[in-house]
C-alpha cells in the first residue's frame, strides 16, 4: 500500500526473525500494541487512517463529518504449521472523531481489551476501554470524561 502499514515479526532468541507479516490499507495505519494470549494468538490493535482497512467482520471506518477516518482496529493471528501467520480475525471501530488507541491487554481466556482517547464533538478529549470476546465481537465500551483531557495509557487483564 502507498501509506504507512503496520508489520508484526517474530524474532528468535538470537535475534534472528523467524516470522513476519505486514498489514493495512492505502493511508496511515499504526499498530501501537501487541499481546499473545496463552494459547499463542497474537493481537495487534492500533489505529487507521484507511478506509479500505483490511477486516473480516465487514467493519468499515466510521467517518468524521469532513469524511477523515481515523478509528482503533484490532487484529488477531494464529500460528500455523511453519510458522507462517493467518488472520484469526480483523476488525475496526470507533466514532466519527479521532479515536486513539494507546494499550492493549488479552485475558487467559484470549479476551482483548484495548484503551485510548478519542476526540469527540466540543469535547477536549475523552478516554475509552473497550472489551473484545475470543472472536473479535465488541463486548463492552466504557468512556471516561472529565472537564480536561482524558487519556487511557493502559489496560490490564486478569
């Protein structure tokens, strides 16, 4: 693609890569974080500014009332014989605002949980978590506001 494409490669102990993939649509796509659940599916979430981003749930970018898109996706792999990656599933979301993605955790049970600010209408900035069961289906959002900028650098699971 002509924009910016996330990669993912996987090095052994030496430093040597053993697998890797890139993935993305014509515009910017940033991956910003990456975890491996215990049953060794890697996720990625980060955000796009494309709006021929790549999904397999047939998501598309929510577009901002100038026609920008820029919302959070989250992608998961699995390792097949080889080493070689295949899509486990690819999917968007977001609102019609910037919305950021800064931290990714993934339960034991392959469960994502992504967080990040978004820029809403007459709002500075509000911060948002959003849940994803195994399957990559959307199983919460919870927003945060306050008066001022109101970010989500981090998430964990348990």
């Amino acid at each position: 693609t002509s924009g910016t494409d996330v990669f993912l490669l996987e090095l052994d102990p030496a430093g040597a890569m053993q697998t890797w993939t890139t993935f993305g649509g014509t515009n910017a796509d940033h991956g910003l974080g990456v975890a491996i659940a215990p049953s060794g599916r890697v996720f990625v979430a980060g955000e796009t500014n494309s709006h021929d981003f790549p999904t397999s749930d047939g998501s598309t970018c929510v577009a901002s009332p100038g026609g920008a898109c820029y919302d959070g996706f989250l992608r998961a792999f699995d390792t097949a014989s080889g080493g070689t990656l295949s899509t486990a599933f690819s999917t968007l979301f977001g609102t019609d605002a910037w919305d950021l993605v800064r931290s990714l955790s993934v339960d034991p049970g392959g469960r994502a949980v992504v967080g990040g600010n978004t820029y809403l209408s007459g709002r500075l900035e509000d911060g948002f978590v959003a849940g994803f069961d195994a399957a990559g289906a959307s199983r919460f959002v919870t927003w945060l506001s306050g008066e001022g900028r109101d970010w989500v650098r981090g998430v964990a699971t348990d």
